[in-house]
C-alpha cells in the first residue's frame, strides 16, 4: 500500500504572498510607536553642522592665498570688490554642502539605504518628514548656490563660471542621487576631493586673484585631502551596513585594516605639503600644531569598535582641517 504524504503546513508568514503586505504584530505585543514629527532641531541635525567645516576651510586658505597675492600686485585685498567675492564664495560652499546634506537625507532615504544605519537617524529614513519636503529644502539650498554662483559671474565676469557651477550641482545631486548614484560605486572620494578641495580652494583663489599657480594647487590638494579623509570616515562607520544595503563606497572594498591605513595617509598628506609652504614662509610651520588633533584621530581610528568612536574622528578630522587652514592663511595674509 502507498504511503499517504502529509502535507506541510504553510507558514503564517507566508500565506499572503506579498512581500510588502503590512506585518501581522502578535496579540498581545506591544505596537510600533509612532514617529514623532520633525522639528527644528531635528531639521537642524540633519543639516549636518560637524560636515559644514569642510565647506569654509578650504575657502578660508583660498581666501589667504588671494591676499597674498593681491599684496604681491600692491592691491587693497579689503577692497568691496574682493570682500564680495569672498563673502559669495562662502555662501556657495556653504549652502552647496548643506544641499548636499540633504540631498543624501532624501536620495538614501528612499532608497532604503539607512533603514538600518549605525548613526544619527535621518528625517526621511526614519518618516520624520516627508521625503518630498527634504528634497526641497535641498533644492532650497542648490537654489541659493546657484545665485551665489551667478553673483560671483557678474562680479568677476567670468562668463564660463557658470558651466563649473552646474558641474558642481549635478555632483551634489547624483552623488546619491538618480538610478545609479556614483556613490554607490566608490567614487565619492575622487568627487569631494576636487569640488571641496581643488575647486573650491584653487577657484577662490582664482577668483580673487584671477591667477592658478603652484601654492594654490598644492592647498587644493590639501584640503581635497582632508575632505576625502571625512567621507572616508564616515564610510568606514557605515561600512556593514552599506554591504547589506549595497553600498559599494571605497571604504567596502578593501578590508578594515587597509581602510585605516589609508585613512592614516589622507590626514598625514596635507602635512607633507605642508613642508613646501614652511620652506616659503617660516610662518607657515605653524600649521603643524593641527597635528596634535590628527593624532588622535588617527590612533582612534585604529582601535575604533563602536560609531560613536568613528563619529569622534570625523569630527576630529573636520576640526582639524579648520585649524590647518585657519594657521596656513593667516600665515600666508598676514
């Protein structure tokens, strides 16, 4: 006689057949709770305040080599003039890295990206505000780059300005941005690297002196260092989860130790430039003391087990790019 089969019990789980059908939540247990609106302080975290040094640093020692140029000529570098291309400057850098900020909030959001990261929770990601509203105010902020962009256009009349300043946008917007983001394939370091380091440097400095040479390119370089050395960062904290999420940033690539290793050589970079700028002006040297924030960075980037940790060193990097930049222009002004 044939032996009968019992047939196997389908599991609750699996009775729908809808992956995106909503959870059945047991009796008895406790429901989701839910999200609390966001505010102002909510909007202002996600602005991201610790990344905004980035933005000034390198048109801060742009700024300091454009004095010392103007100083060469015999010009007022405290004229109208320079001072407005300056302040237009900053408020590029500024809001272009504020758009950004945002722009990742959105773009990483919807695509499910941070639905299980390891730092601050994101206003879009976590349904604290409606996704369409933080890519306004993303737009908000590409918005006033672009003005501060044609400002600058009308006072320099640089009439290819423009073609630089959309270039820059579409790198803000599919860093994450679009079906295939170029973040997602490792190429955020090189991106960051020339638009908050050589474009934004080298360009002040253009801007002001309407000149591209030596010392200028090597700050670029520079600071493009320590702004690679900050998304690095961040990347090496995000690291599991961007595996899962797949997330291919350069920090996924390689393993942990090779990431601090290279980690290590962004931050000791600028420093080696650095020697050029001591043998020129004895002042220069000064910026040296901004080691004293890289060497923790460095050392708790190598024993770094929790985010906190990681979020620790980008902040330390972050402070000490301000302080490199900070010491390098006021020696190269003043």
């Amino acid at each position: 006689m044939a032996s009968r089969k019992t047939p196997k019990k389908k599991s609750a789980g699996n009775r729908s057949g809808r992956p995106g059908a909503r959870p059945v939540v047991a009796r008895g247990a406790a429901a989701p709770a839910p999200v609390r609106p966001a505010r102002l302080g909510d909007w202002i975290r996600a602005a991201r305040p610790a990344t905004l040094g980035l933005a000034i640093a390198p048109v801060l020692l742009g700024w300091g080599l454009g004095i010392l140029q103007f100083q060469f000529a015999d010009l007022d570098p405290w004229g109208l003039l320079p001072l407005s291309v300056v302040t237009l400057c900053f408020a590029l850098s500024l809001t272009l890295q504020l758009g950004v900020n945002f722009a990742n909030d959105y773009s990483d959001g919807i695509r499910g990206t941070d639905a299980h990261r390891v730092g601050p929770a994101r206003l879009t990601a976590s349904g604290a505000a409606p996704a369409k509203r933080v890519r306004l105010v993303a737009f908000v902020f590409f918005g006033i780059a672009t003005l501060a962009g044609l400002g600058l256009t009308v006072l320099t009349e640089i009439r290819w300005l423009p073609a630089v300043g959309a270039v820059a946008l579409l790198a803000a917007w599919f860093y994450t941005g679009g079906k295939r983001p170029y973040g997602y394939f490792g190429l955020g370091e090189l991106v960051v690297f020339v638009f908050f380091g050589l474009v934004a440097t080298t360009g002040t400095a253009f801007l002001l002196a309407e000149a591209i040479w030596l010392d200028s390119i090597l700050a670029g370089i520079a600071m493009g260092l320590f702004a690679v050395a900050v998304l690095f960062i961040n990347n090496m904290r995000d690291r599991s989860t961007d595996i899962e999420a797949g997330k291919r940033t350069l920090a996924t690539r390689m393993p942990v130790w090779l990431s601090r290793l290279l980690f290590s050589l962004f931050m000791i970079g600028p420093f080696v430039i650095l020697v050029y700028f001591s043998l020129v002006l004895f002042t220069a040297g000064w910026a040296l003391f901004a080691l004293f924030i890289v060497a923790p960075a460095i050392l708790i980037t190598w024993t770094a087990t929790k985010p906190s940790e990681y979020v620790l060193v980008l902040k330390l990097t972050v402070w000490a790019s301000l302080a490199y930049a900070t010491i390098l222009a006021w020696a190269l002004a003043f």
